[in-house]
C-alpha cells in the first residue's frame, strides 16, 4: 500500500473490495450456465487443459472455437475445474434448438436461453455446475486485483492534485460497482484476464515512469538511468498479459511511450544509456511467451496462428466491412454496453442507459472545465499520456475488429484499458463540484453505482431468464374450470383476452393467454399467432417461445397453468376492418406440422379486433334500394336493405351504422357482441326459418363498430310458400334480451322486431 493511506482509506477500499465480491457471487449464481457471451467455449477449454495439461493442435483438434486463445487463462483455470467431477458437462451445456432458428430469434431477443437449462443446475450444485461456479469465482478475484490496480493507478496519476485520494476512491467504486465489469468478472472468459493483466502492466508503467521521473537530476549513476530489473519485469508482464489475450501483446505501444519518456528524461541526453532498459524489456517478454510464439511457428508457420485464428472466427466476417458511417452509427449501442448488456442482448431499461449517457456526458464537461482553469501539470502528464496511449490502441484494435467481425459492438473488448476511463470519470465528475462538496458527491456517485450493480441481477438477469408463475386453483377455476381448447392432447388454452379492440395497422396487438400442459412435453413447440383480414388475406404473423421466449413448451410442468403475454405486428399496409386472430402450435420438425386440434382441425380463433387505417373500410360505403331509419337502442342504426326473392329463398344485404358513444383503445362503443336475427313468419306469426347470426358470420361483431361506421350484412334465409313476413332485430345472446328498435318518430315496433317484407 502507498505511504500515507491511513487505515481509514484501507478500510474503504477494502469495502470496496468486498462488496464486489458479494456482488460477483451474486451473479455467478443468477445468471444460468453458460448464458455469457462464449462462455461454454471458454469453460471447454479450460475443461481440455485440465483432462490433457497441454495445448491442443488447431489443425487436428478442436475442444472448442476459443482454443484460438493464448492459453494462459486456461492454464490458470485447469486446476481449479479439476477438483470437480465434470460427468455431466454435456447434460448442462446443451444448445437450445430455438436459439438458432433464425426465423424465430433474428434478434437474438426472441428466444432468451442460449442453452437448455434443466434440473442439474438446481441446488444442490452437481458436477460440473460447481466446476464453472469455482471458475467463475477465479474470474471475481482476477476482477477485484483489477478494482485495487486502478485505485493504485489513479493515486499515481493524480498524486499532488486536489483531493486525489477521493477521486481515487471514486475512480476504483467506479470499477467495482459498473455492472458490465461484474458481469466480465463473474463468467468464464478471458477477457476478465487480460483486463487484470493489462492493467498490471499499466501500473507497473506507470510506477516505472514515477521512478526515472524522480531520478531525472541524479547524473549518469544507475538510478539516474533507471534500474534495469524494472523493464525486465514490464516485458514479463506484457508477455503475460498477451498470454491471456493476444490483443494485449500491443501494450509494448505505451511501454514504447514510457522508453520516450526515458530517453528524454535522461540526464545526459544519451539515448544508448537506456539501450540496457530496452534490452530487458525484449528479454523479460521473451521468457514469458516466446515458448508460445515458437511453438505456433512450428505448428502453424506463424508466430500468432493467425491463420487458425481467422478460421475460428470465418463465421463472424462481415461479408462487407463497416463504412466509417456505420461505425459513427455503432458508437451509442459501444457506450451502452460499457456498463449494460450483462449477457447476450441483456440490456437495462433504456431511462438508465440515458441517465449515465448524461453522467458521462457531465464527466467530459468537468474534465475541459478542469484543463481549462487549471492547465495541465506536465510532471504528471506523462502518466496520462501512457493510459492514453494503450486506450488507443485497445480502441484501434478494437475497432479494426468490429469492422470487419459481426456481433463485436460489445464494450467488454475494451476492458482492458478500464482504469483511464474510471479514473477520468472520477476526475470530470469532482471538478464540477466546489471543493467542500467533492468527498460528499463522491460517496453519492459510488453509492449510486452501488444500487445500479445490486440491481442489475434482478433487473436484468433473473428478468430475462425469469418463468412464470404458476395461477392458483381458484385463478383456475376463474376460467371455467375447463379447456377452451386442447392442442396435440398435450397443451390447454384456458382463456384468451386482447388489451385492446381496435389496433393501428403497423403497431402490435398485444393479448393475453392463459395456458399449460396436460402432461410433459418432449418438444420445444412454437406459438404461431396470425391476424386474417374479412377477406382471408393475412396481415400478421409470427411465431414466439411462450413467455417472451423464457419458458419453452418442454420446461411446461404438467397441470401448471400461467399467464403469457404476447404482442402480434399488424402489417402498415393492412385494410381498415376487422381482423380475426388465430393461434396455432407448430413442431420443431423439418418440415413443422402443426397440431391438431380435432381431425383437420389445426387453428383456433381467438376472436376479432378493428384494424384502424387511413383506408377505406370494408365493405365500402353504398346506398340500399329501400331506406329506412330504425335506431336499436341508441347502439345501432338499421339505415335500409336490398331484397332478392329466389324461388324458395331470400338474399338480403342489410345496411347499418353504429350509433355508439366515443371510443378508447380498450373501451369500444359498442360494448357486447350482439346477436342480429333475421326470421321468417307466417301469417299467424309462427317462425318457419331463421338465421341468427353475428354480423359478417361472427367476423365482424358489433363491439368492433364505430360510429357512423358503415356495416353492409348479406344474409339467405329459406322462404317457405306459406311465408309472408320477413323480420329482422338484434337481441344478447347471452340472455335473449332484444334491443328495442324505434322508428325515427319514436314510436316502437312491435317486439323490437323490424318489419322488411311482407307477402
């Protein structure tokens, strides 16, 4: 520990320290196996090194696509994963079918399990779960010697400056408690070891660079020349670290910068008394990893296997590399994932991510208003300038890489060069602030953090992995007690409901089902939902993983019913009229089927909303052949007919309108479905046929009617030779009830019953 960090501080950091800890082991346990970025790769080849202690051959075996990595991370983890009995490695590690099905999950949000997660993963912990939970561990030490390397990084570089011990702290809670840098620390990967490892060897720069500085006036003795054992061990940690990734082995750019440094810092101006220090640096790294360098150009023909490396990852080539205008057009999905994305397409709620977008925006402004009023200490510049230069180069290489590799807009690959950005952000923030005010703003910031991190397992993780509740017997009974309908013998729909009537054509309609299984499910079947139009064009469809693509069919409990909410895209170009949705389940098979409901019978209907468009409705407006004005209880308007009389047979084409109040999304103006009759008598009134029915054959029932919205009903009923009235009305089929029809002078018609013909 630095001198004059009294225990005050040390128990601070040591807070610090132990609360990201705490808040690694959480998500260790919260996120499923395998559920980050690669992990299953990286964890297989941790598992190689353990089972064989030795380097696979790229060209004969693979263990996994991340066998491309320099091995040290592996090497590290070997022992640890071999205390375990990994015997069912394979049973946790299997490939959820569904992920790849590229119809269904293009957005890689759709289905959210990258594996299958089943009862092995469960406590008590079997096998292999504890292998990957003690290889996750490993990654949360690495992460927490990366937290104390920035605070010990930040006290180099702001030593001298005002209350540089608080931003220190601030700039290591800033670490810490960034939930992207949890979430790199509590996985399986590489990428947390060669952050620790990178930033080690920044440190060790930086410590380098405090010493020739201190000794610049000394004279030509060894200290005035800087101690060689120093650059020795920057080239071993520089090897180290490229050991664990090979992006690392550019930190020899900032090591360059520091021998600048050197040379000009000399006292006698003699750039050959630092040749020694070069030499070391060449040699330290040399020990460390020119046993890999060579065994690859043994191997492979190339220091890197760089050919090997590229094979591994032809499946993310680009087919065309990115312009500059969709890199520009990357950079705010690069600053979200600096702290989001805690898995794959696991994000926050897009009002964090606009909120630290402004804190960080407000750290850029503190830091100009900083150099702007202050200047820039030059005795202290060298330090930044060195964290400068490998933030550079991390930031090249990286962006070379998301050029021209697909799914690597993720800040996780910038990790390495954590502490500059910490620490600037610690700066920028305090520098806003009058000097009484910083150590309170910075135990507000670092606590702020602190509950975003606590959060994030609940808010993002268990969210996205989360499966649904089962409804109780009396929700149950709620239902009816019984199936609306049963696919396949297997799955029971128990109700339906749509969150509104009426749906603006290219926006979704989002609808409600109840549902489970009658018994275990071996397959992982698709919800295939679909809107029809009144003429059978389709203008929705698309299939989903129930419960926003967290719960799959074959994870279905039997007898365990639950709440699943879906939202269906109507097309923009869909007519205005009304729509009827329908549910399907389709297999996983090649081709799919689709189940049965009864012989033949494959798809249900949920029932009808109201498209709304700019178009004109369906049918289009037209005059009858004979007027009329009847109004049905204020709800409807019957405005006239057309009568064909067809040997033993009546067509009718009845107009109407609706006469409803205003309207909302989720209260229409109509509020029930009512029934419209139409009867045949006879001359002493007794009912020889009938036809009752909802309009449009039940495609278009009233409830989905708007005001004035005109509605043209064909119907046949059978015309006896005794026949000699034809009567119309609506009645509530739930009741029988009819609604009374008035003329427009008021007076009722008898039985609420509308005379049309007459013989």
């Amino acid at each position: 520990m630095s001198a004059g960090i009294g225990c005050k501080h040390t128990s601070i950091i040591q807070a610090i320290l132990g609360l990201f800890m705490l808040l690694c082991g959480v998500n260790n346990i919260a996120l499923p196996m395998f559920e980050a970025s690669d992990e299953a790769a990286h964890f297989a080849y941790a598992d190689f090194w353990a089972r064989e202690r030795r380097l696979p051959n790229l060209r004969q075996e693979v263990p996994s696509h991340e066998a491309f990595q320099p091995p040290l991370y592996y090497m590290a983890l070997a022992p640890i994963v071999g205390l375990f009995d990994r015997s069912n490695l394979a049973e946790i590690s299997q490939l959820n079918p569904d992920w790849f099905d590229r119809e269904l999950n293009a957005d890689y949000v759709s289905v959210q399990q990258l594996h299958l997660h089943g009862p092995a993963e469960q406590f008590p912990y079997r096998g292999a779960v504890w292998a990957v939970r003690a290889a996750r561990l490993f990654s949360s030490f690495l992460g927490a010697a990366t937290v104390w390397l920035v605070f010990l990084i930040a006290q180099l570089a702001l030593r001298g400056q005002t209350h540089a011990v608080t931003a220190s702290y601030l700039a290591a809670a800033l670490t810490a408690f960034n939930p992207k840098f949890i979430h790199i620390s509590s996985i399986v990967s590489n990428d947390i070891a060669v952050t620790f490892a990178a930033t080690l060897a920044c440190w060790w720069m930086l410590r380098v660079s405090g010493r020739e500085q201190g000794a610049g006036g000394k004279g030509q003795g060894a200290r005035g020349r800087g101690e060689v054992w120093q650059w020795f061990v920057l080239g071993g940690l520089i090897g180290i670290a490229g050991l664990c990734k090979i992006q690392a082995f550019a930190l020899v750019i900032p090591a360059g910068v520091l021998w600048l440094f050197a040379v000009r810092q000399s006292a006698i101006r003699n750039p050959q008394s630092l040749i020694p220090h070069l030499m070391a640096l060449i040699i330290g790294f040399a020990l460390l990893s020119a046993w890999w360098f060579g065994l690859n150009w043994v191997r492979y023909g190339d220091p890197l296997a760089w050919n090997e490396v590229q094979t591994a990852n032809a499946a993310l080539l680009r087919p065309v590399p990115l312009g500059l205008g969709e890199m520009i057009g990357r950079v705010p999905q690069l600053f979200i994932s600096f702290w989001g994305v805690l898995g794959i397409e696991k994000y926050f709620p897009v009002w964090i991510d606009q909120l630290l977008c402004v804190g960080l925006g407000l750290a850029v402004v503190g830091c100009i208003w900083r150099i702007s009023r202050d200047g820039i200490n030059l005795g202290r510049a060298r330090f930044i300038l060195i964290l400068i230069a490998w933030q550079m180069t991390t930031l090249a290489l990286f962006l070379s890489w998301m050029r021209t590799h697909v799914g690597t807009e993720n800040s996780r690959l910038l990790m390495p060069s954590v502490a500059l950005p910490a620490i600037l952000v610690a700066v920028g923030w305090l520098a806003l602030l009058p000097d009484r005010w910083r150590p309170i703003a910075a135990w507000l910031a670092g606590s702020s953090m602190l509950v975003l991190a606590i959060s994030a397992p609940w808010l993002v993780i268990r969210l996205a992995f989360a499966t649904p509740v089962a409804l109780g017997p009396q929700e149950v009974a709620a239902f009816g007690g019984g199936a609306k309908v049963t696919f396949g013998g297997q799955v029971q729909l128990l109700h339906s409901e749509f969150a509104q009537w009426r749906v603006q054509a290219g926006q979704p309609l989002k609808l409600r089902l109840f549902w489970g299984a009658t018994q275990p499910i071996p397959k992982s079947y698709r919800v295939l939902l679909e809107a029809v139009d009144l003429h059978g064009e389709l203008i929705a469809r698309r299939r989903f993983i129930p419960f926003q693509g967290r719960f799959a069919t074959n994870r279905w409990q039997p007898n365990a019913y639950f709440q699943d909410d879906y939202d269906l895209p109507i097309d923009a170009t869909a007519m205005r009229g009304p729509a009827t949705i329908q549910l399907a389940l389709l297999t996983d098979d090649v081709p799919p089927r689709l189940l049965e409901i009864q012989p033949n019978v494959f798809k249900f209907e949920l029932g009808q909303v109201k498209i709304a468009n700019d178009m004109p409705a369906v049918p289009s407006p037209s005059s009858p052949n004979v007027t009329a004005n009847v109004n049905f209880a204020g709800l409807i308007d019957f405005r006239g007919y057309d009568l064909a009389l067809e040997g033993s047979q009546a067509s009718l084409r009845l107009y109407f309108a609706g006469l409803g109040g205003a309207s909302t999304l989720t209260t229409p103006s109509i509020d029930k479905n009512y029934t419209l009759f139409v009867h045949v008598l006879d001359r002493d009134g007794k009912l020889l046929a009938q036809n009752d029915a909802q309009p449009l054959m039940g495609k278009f029932p009233t409830r989905l009617w708007e005001p004035n919205e005109l509605v043209i009903e064909p119907r046949v009923v059978a015309l006896p030779p005794q026949a000699a009235k034809i009567l119309i009305g609506w009645y509530d089929a739930a009741n029988g009830q009819r609604l009374i029809a008035n003329n427009s002078d008021g007076a009722r018609w008898p039985a609420d019953a509308v005379l049309i013909w007459e013989r």
